[in-house]
C-alpha cells in the first residue's frame, strides 16, 4: 500500500523558517541539499510509515499515534490517518521539545 504524505500549515511553516535559517547562516546551496533531505524523509514515508519511533516525550503521557523521523538535528513528527502520512512539525531537536510538541500537537488535533 502507498501512503500519500500531507504537510500540515505549521510543518509548511516549519520548513520555510528552517530554509530561510539554514540559508542565512549556511547559505543556499546548503540550505537547498538540506531541504531536499528533507523531502526525501518525507517521501520516504509513502511506504513503511510506521517505522518511525514514537517521540520519547510523548511516550510517557500516553500519546503513542505519533512517530518521528531523525535527521540531525532536525525532527519530523508525524501521524498516520488512513492512508494519509500528516507530518505536524520540522523542529530542532535541541529545543525543549517536550513543551514544544504538547503545544503543537495539542492545537493541531483541536
């Protein structure tokens, strides 16, 4: 079965500001191979979804439906919905996730 991947406003959002970051400091062409990085996780989702791990901060509380791809320090947390891959959010994994991804998930399920 394939999985079609959707991206969520904020995950659109997400990308855009990690662009526009990763260009600034980096430059574009950086910026640009990371992106498509990115992307290709992403795609990647379309046939085995449910290989990724469960965030370790949701675990805990219970919250078990999501699960997240790793790309350095990068995190991207998604949910399957029927033959539906929604990724939430693009966020670095060295913030304080915990209260970042109960804030965005909370208000995306909502």
């Amino acid at each position: 079965m394939s999985y079609r991947v959707l991206f969520s406003e904020d995950a659109e959002q997400d990308i855009e500001d990690l662009y526009r970051f990763i260009a600034g400091r980096e430059g574009v062409e950086t910026a640009e191979r990371i992106l498509g990085e990115l992307e290709a996780a992403a795609s990647s989702l379309e046939d085995i979804p449910a290989r990724g791990n469960v965030p370790k901060e949701l675990a805990p509380v219970g919250i078990t439906e999501y699960r997240e791809l790793h790309h350095k320090p990068w995190r991207m947390i998604y949910r399957v919905v029927g033959s539906d891959v929604i990724v939430y959010c693009v966020a670095d994994g060295r913030r304080d996730m915990q209260s970042f991804l109960e804030s965005r998930l909370f208000r995306a399920t909502n």
